[in-house]
C-alpha cells in the first residue's frame, strides 16, 4: 500500500476556504486508487520552517510526500518593498538577504524530507492572487525562483502551480 502525505500551508490545508466545495485532501483521496492512504499534516499559516515541525509526524508507512510551502514566507518578508532606500542597490541587497535566508530554510526543509521519504514533490507558490500588485508578484518570483533552484538540485520533482493556479477564480477570496 502506498501512502501520501501533504506538508507546508494552506495550499493543502484548505478545508476552511472551500466550504462549498471539496478541500485538497478531500479530493486527493477520492483520486487515489482504493489502497493507497492520504494524510493531511499541512497546517494554514504554515511557513517553511513550520514544515521542520511536520516532518517528525509522518506515518511511517508514508512512502510520497507532498509540500507546498514559501507562500507565508513570502507574505511575511512582503513588508521589505515598502521599506525606505537610498539606492537600487541597497534594495536588491536587501531583496538578496530575504532570498537567501528562504533558500537555507527551504534546503533544510528538503534534505530532511527526502531524510524521510525517498519520493518528494514540491510545489511553487501560486501568483494568480487578485489584487497582486505587479511590485509583489515580482518579489514571489524570488521565492519560486529558490523553490525551483533547490528543488532541482536535489532532483525534486516539481508541481507548478502558477501553471495549474493561473487565474484569479482558482484562489480563495476568503483567505
């Protein structure tokens, strides 16, 4: 029996944004052939080093893991286009510190999923957000941008969601 576990944010844990219709994991299990088990361990709010905090409650029989994280990061890191600078410099400088601390807490939250499970998937952040401003969604693509790099140095398969999330209609107006 094979068993899949989903990891990371709201992505996944989706349930309180789609009342009127099915959540993820809803969905995964219905798709799933009969013998195989789907575990939700994605908690909403979830940021990257959250998923540190999963990883030690996957079943041990979970033979895919799934994670979707970097959108919270980004949210909480989105402050810095706001802030003050006196050159470009100084503002890629800064744009440059913010990725490069995501990429080591995605790195880390990657060895150790594939520590714990040899089939990993990963998922970009989807950027079909209304109301997005164009300042932002340049900004995400610095996340998808490490989510990409990481994930293809340590040969991840990827699921890209700006592809498959791509008008305003698939994000939730609620969250």
């Amino acid at each position: 029996m094979s068993h899949v576990a989903l990891l990371g944010d709201s992505m996944f844990d989706n349930a309180s944004y789609v009342s009127d219709r099915f959540s993820v994991i809803e969905l995964l299990k219905k798709t799933l052939p009969q013998d195989w088990e789907a575990t939700l361990l994605a908690v909403d709010g979830s940021v990257s080093v959250d998923v540190l905090k999963q990883l030690p409650r996957l079943a041990p029989d979970t033979s895919h893991i799934v994670i979707s994280c970097g959108g919270n990061d980004a949210l909480q890191a989105s402050g810095i286009v706001q802030e003050s600078v006196e050159t470009i410099d100084e503002a890629l400088c800064r744009l440059a510190d913010m990725r490069e601390e995501f990429s080591q807490q995605y790195r880390q939250v990657l060895t150790l999923a594939r520590q714990a499970c040899a089939q990993v998937s990963v998922c970009t952040i989807y950027d079909a957000i209304p109301d997005l401003s164009r300042v932002l969604r340049t900004a995400l693509a610095l996340f998808n941008e490490v989510i990409l790099r990481e994930a293809s140095i340590a040969q991840i398969p990827v699921i890209d969601l700006r592809v498959i999330c791509d008008v305003p209609a698939d994000y939730s107006s609620i969250s």
